[in-house]
C-alpha cells in the first residue's frame, strides 16, 4: 500500500521519493497544504476503493497513520 500511497503523493507535491516514509508528516515534512491533502485524500478513495470520512483522515498526520485508516476501511 506504501508504494501506491507514494504515486498519489507524487501527484501533488514535489518530494523526492525517498522522503515519502511511514514516519513522515503530510504538512510539515511533505508540504501538503490542506486543500491538496483533501484532493489526495479523493484519489486514494478510488484507488483502494474505501469510503474516506474526511473528518477522521483529516487527524491522520503521517504517511503511517493513513495507511493504517486506509487499511482498517477496507
């Protein structure tokens, strides 16, 4: 799942791939501003076909904590 979060990051900010790491921070480390975080947060719905409730993706901070909401949606 890391790998095809990391193509949808890849999407919407310019990081090298080598920083897109479980322990990462969406804002602080990857520069996600809140609208692209949400624009992502669609495209991950369609790409592991789970219903996202923004509110509670919205408290996921790191790349681990939403594969972590990703997976317990499926």
């Amino acid at each position: 799942m890391l790998e095809q979060l990391k193509e949808l990051i890849l999407n919407y900010v310019e990081v090298d791939e080598n920083e897109i790491v479980p322990e990462a921070r969406f804002s602080e480390d990857l520069g996600f501003n809140s609208y692209d975080f949400m624009c992502m947060l669609g495209d991950a719905e369609d790409e592991f076909d789970v219903e996202i409730d923004e509110n509670d993706a919205g408290k996921c901070k790191t790349v681990a904590e939403l594969i972590e909401y990703l997976e317990a949606q499926k």
